[in-house]
C-alpha cells in the first residue's frame, strides 16, 4: 500500500465507540472512545472541549484529529464527550449548560469511566473553556497529569492551582504566542503557583489552533508517550476520510466570525 499524506480529515485506523457517561446528578452525557485498531492503549486522553456557549464541543477540531490520528500513530485511547448540554453529530447531551459550576459533574463522570473501563495512564486534556474544568474538578487520585491548550484561566484560581501543586502531577501549559486571553509571558507568572508546571510558548499560534493542529498534538504526544513523537506526517495502511463539512467547527466560526474552511490546514 502506497504512503500517503495525513490531511485535516484524515481517519486511520481504530476501533471506536459511542459511549454514555452517567453523572452524579443524573444526567446521561454522549460521548466517543477510539482505542488502537490492534493492540491496547499505552495511555489514555480524556478531551474536555471549549465553551459550548461558543461552539465548543466534542468535535472541536484539536480534539476530532487526535481520535483520528492518536490511536494509530502514538498508541493512544482518546475519549471525548459533549459536556451537559452541548451537541455536536455525536449527539446532545443532556441538561443545560452549567457556567462551569454543574460541569465538575460531568468531569468525575469521564474520570470514572476511564477507571471502569480500566484505561491505562490517563491524562486530562482541556482547550479552553475545557483548561478551566481541569484545573478546577481534574486533580483525581486516577489522573496522571494535566494538559492545556489555550488556558484563559477565567475561573480557576490559586486555589485550584495550589492543589495542583501539592499533587505534584506534571502539568503543561500549551499557550499560542497570539492567543486572545491570555499569553506566553502572563501565563508563565500566573502558573509560577505550580511549580512543577510547564509552560510552552507556541510561536505563531492562536487560541483556536487553526493552522497549528499538528504542533498541539506533537506537544501532547511527547509527554504523554514520548516514544511515539514526532508524529509522522504520511501513513502507509488503510485511510479513510471525513466529511469536512459535516464536522464543520462552529467553535472556529463562532469566536473568530468566520467562514469555516472545508477544510482546515493540518
């Protein structure tokens, strides 16, 4: 089979399932997991999206291409879900939108189905509004550590870091150099409260990753399974491809009023 480029809608290969989350209040949440085609996970992604107010949800575009990509090229379980009341083509989950208050609920119920399902490693990763949730409801006895992509740090505060901190749970910090809230040299004096933190500074970047969907994935990849970084940019087995303008990103279209590609870069 000949090698080929991995694009923006690139699916390799993996078994993947829709799945429910059920919360503590009562609530029944729609959600993916996509799992190595053959073989088990090395480690374990649970994606927490940006605001839903805003277009955020499960299929926002970071996290669509790392369950496409991430369980063939790096050995990766990833497993996303519409927060309550969020819909994407997945479905709606149910409830309201919760401020970021009601949504701690829906962040112990993927913690603990990873942990039922006996998922290996896992990691939160957030984007966003999604970077709050994890700093406020993420530091679990069952997570390993933390990413976040684009962290406004709108709500959470030194309280919130300091438990982190006393975790002693690796923490990284992915914030574009031109991101819309909050930025490289701000970032690295706020989360100074963490000191085992990691604060990147990614050049060129912005907060919606429009462009710079690759380097996300890449910087995640290295901590969370280094032998699989740098991901390849070919792929010689069996590709499918999306629909691109069914997965259409209303999180781009919503903050930056702009027309969605039918496709984005990378």
């Amino acid at each position: 089979m000949s090698t080929r480029p991995i694009r923006a809608n690139s699916i390799l290969p993996a078994r993947r399932e829709d799945i429910t989350l059920q919360t503590a209040d009562g609530l029944t949440l729609v959600g993916e997991l996509a799992l190595p085609a053959d073989r088990p996970p090395v480690a374990t992604l649970i994606c927490l999206h940006p605001l839903p107010t805003h277009g955020g949800m499960m299929d926002s575009h970071v996290f669509r291409k790392a369950a496409w990509r991430l369980p063939a090229l790096a050995d990766l379980a990833v497993l996303r879900f519409n927060t309550r009341g969020t819909s994407s083509l997945r479905g709606t989950s149910e409830g309201e939108f919760g401020g970021g208050i009601q949504e701690r609920f829906d962040v112990a119920a993927a913690i603990e189905y990873a942990e039922f399902a006996e998922l290996p490693d896992v990691w939160l990763v957030g984007w966003s509004f999604g970077t709050d949730l994890v700093l406020r409801y993420g530091c679990d006895p069952g997570v390993v550590g933390a990413i976040l992509l684009s962290p406004p740090l709108r709500t959470s505060g030194s309280e919130d870091l300091a438990g982190w901190a006393r975790s002693d749970k690796p923490v990284t910090a992915l914030v574009p150099e031109f991101d819309d809230y909050l930025r490289p040299d701000e970032a690295m004096v706020r989360f100074s409260e963490i000191p085992q933190a990691e604060v990147v500074g990614v050049a060129g970047a912005k907060h919606l990753w429009v462009g710079d969907a690759e380097t996300a994935l890449d910087e995640i990849v290295r901590r969370v399974n280094p032998s699989a970084h740098p991901l390849p940019r070919e792929w010689d087995g069996p590709m499918e491809y999306g629909d691109a303008s069914a997965y259409a990103d209303r999180t781009v279209a919503t903050f930056a009023n702009v027309p969605v590609p039918g496709a984005e870069p990378n």
